[in-house]
C-alpha cells in the first residue's frame, strides 16, 4: 500500500508489541494458508486503532487492526468488532471497494485486545490529498473515484446488508453534539503525570452548540464511514480508481452530509495554515484538483440529489469541531501514554486550531433557507 509516503512500517514501538508465538498459533489455526513463521512490523500512520503488517512463511501479507492496550476513555472508541462487522457486509453484499476480511477475534487472551485481520491492497494511498506527484487528469480521475465510492456507500440499503441495526436512522447530528460534547469534556480533564498539565477544553463551546441548533440541515440517514478521505482510500496501482476504503471504526447510519464534508474540509482550511494540515499545505491559491463545487455537483448527480446542497456550511462546521473533538482525544492518549502513532503529538497539538476552523463558520452568522426539520 504506497503512494506519497502511504502505508510505510517500522518495527513495533514501544508499548504496542505482540506475543508472536501465540498470535502465529492463532493465525494458522484461523486463516487457511496461513504458514509459520510469521513476521510483524507496525504501520507508522494509524492514530487511534494500532496496524501492523504481517508476513507468512510464503511472503504473503494481512493486515492486522486492534484496539490499543491500556484502559479506555470511551467504551465505544476503537470499536474493532464494528469495524470487521461492516467491512464484512459490504465487502460480501455490496460494490463498496473493502479489503477482505478473514477473521475477528474477541478473545482477549490471545491479544489483549479484540483484533481482526484482513488482505493487503497493493495499491495507492495518498497522505497529501494534493497529489502533487501526478498530472492533474489523474489528479481529477482519482478525485472523481473517491466521490464515486462515496456515493455508492451512501446509496447502499443498510437494512437489505444486515445493518439495520448499526446505527439509529434519524437524529444523527443532534446524537452527535450530545456525544461528542461528553468525549470531550472527559479528554478535556485528563491530565498528564509527568508535566500536570490537563489537554483543556474546546473553545466556546457551547456558543458553537447553540449555532449548530439554528442552523441544522434537513434530517436524513444512509450508512456513514465517519472519516472519509483521501488517505483512507487505496487506489489502484496503475489506474486512477479507488479498490479499497480503509479505517471504519467510527461507522455507523448517519447523515451523508457528514461524510461529504469530511472528505472536502481541506478545500475549507484557512491560508495561513502549515503544512502537513489535514493534508495539504494551506495557501491563497486554489488547490491543484477539481473544486468543491465540481466534487459537490458529482456527488449529487451520481445520487439524483438537488445542487447546490442546503446549509452546506453547516456540514463543514460540525466537520471541524467534530474532528477537533477527535484531535482532542489523540491529546488526550498522548497524555496518557496511549498514543498508536509517532506522529500523534502533532496531530495532538492542534485541537485548537481546527475548532477555531468550525467557530469562523459559526461567526459568519445563521444561514439562510429552509432545514426542513
């Protein structure tokens, strides 16, 4: 999996080791084909769930995703066997692009943590959503892909795949405040033992509330993946198409909006933001792919859907403070030394920075037309 940096790996870091013995048993006993002796190394990128890549005796390659060690602040964070759950139905009832699944464990005393493991997509990953490698047809082809692959998630019947009890099919964003505003207000307390410095809360936050209350978008619900991007995608090796969407575990049934908005928040970063945000590097000039309104009129066309789209800035300020809140949690594994990622404490760092990102929405004022709620 490579493209930009992609999926590099390194041995496995501190504090995120594996038994080897007792995993090899387990994986000859549940993958067929599986062959001892078995080597693992750990993806560098992952910021919540710990992957590590292993190789068999054949030198054939899985993918393993696991809850990382230690006590967790949410019972629903890195939920694992959701994750496994929804790759499974739609990689087996769908044309969503999904690696294949072959097995997920719960038991806890072969890992320490649930875990499940799937195939290895050669392919393409993209960290910078840019792309700047390539020549903009190709730029334009693969965006066209990840909003296409969007759009057939999103027109996929829950209840006819087995979810129709994934999620709650109304209500998503009002389910949303009251959930995230209670992960962070536990991640804003927690405290760090070596400097006794907490994380601290999110800017004005109930005045964002309180915004987001007037300005709802109209209610709806489809199957959301909940961090839908570039760098989540794999796209073919040599064709300008996505075979593989990585990274579920916070799916559910939802509003599509959500998603939309995930995927194009880089086209919303302010200029004076640096590199390596969300992405890209922020600048005065347009980025060098198709805009948002072309991404937008894609998506809707694809899905028989009205363009433009009715407060579509409020999908992009929950956007915002919804991946604050989870930049907020990354503080707060970095505090507790749960941190899956090398990079985490930058990622950590900026928590701030990107609800402020949500806030400028929010200063612009109401919005105008109807929400129909």
């Amino acid at each position: 999996m490579a493209g930009d940096k992609g999926q590099s790996t390194s041995s496995v870091r501190s504090g995120h080791e594996l038994n080897v013995q007792v995993l090899e048993t387990y994986l000859v006993q549940h993958i067929p084909g599986f062959t001892a002796p078995l080597n693992i190394s750990q993806f560098q990128l992952g910021q919540s769930n710990p992957t590590y890549l292993l190789k068999d005796a054949n030198k054939q390659q899985y993918v393993l995703r696991k809850k990382p060690p230690g006590a967790l602040l949410s019972s629903t964070a890195h939920a694992i066997e959701r994750e496994y759950r929804i790759i499974h139905a739609l990689g087996t009832k769908t044309d969503v692009p999904v690696p294949k699944v072959y097995v997920l464990c719960e038991d806890t005393s072969v890992m320490g943590t649930p875990f499940y493991v799937m195939e290895f997509l050669a392919g393409r990953i993209y960290e910078d959503c840019r792309m700047l490698n390539l020549p903009f047809e190709e730029r334009k082809q693969l965006w066209y892909s990840a909003v296409e692959t969007l759009a057939k998630l999103h027109r996929v019947d829950f209840k006819a795949i087995g979810l129709e009890n994934y999620g709650r099919n109304s209500g998503f964003y009002a389910r949303q405040m009251k959930s995230l505003s209670r992960v962070s207000n536990a991640q804003a307390v927690v405290k760090d033992e070596e400097t006794g410095q907490v994380v601290g809360p999110l800017p004005r936050l109930e005045e964002m509330f309180g915004w987001f209350q007037r300005n709802q978008v109209s209610d709806t619900a489809t199957i959301v993946h909940g961090d839908f991007k570039i760098d989540n995608m794999i796209f073919h090796p040599t064709e300008p198409r996505v075979i593989g969407v990585l990274d579920w575990e916070l799916s559910t049934i939802g509003h599509p909006l959500s998603d939309l908005a995930n995927l194009l928040q880089p086209f919303y970063i302010p200029a004076n933001v640096g590199e390596g945000m969300l992405g890209f590097k922020g600048s005065k000039e347009a980025l060098p792919v198709p805009g948002a309104d072309e991404l937008m009129a894609v998506y809707c066309r694809i899905l028989g859907q009205p363009y433009p789209i009715p407060r579509w800035k409020f999908a992009v300020a929950f956007s915002f403070f919804r991946l604050s809140v989870i930049l907020q949690g990354i503080a707060a594994r970095v505090a507790r030394k749960q941190a899956s990622s090398a990079e985490a404490k930058s990622f950590a760092a900026r928590f701030k920075q990107v609800a402020q990102m949500g806030l400028d929405i929010v200063d612009e004022g109401n919005l105008q037309g109807d929400s129909k709620l």
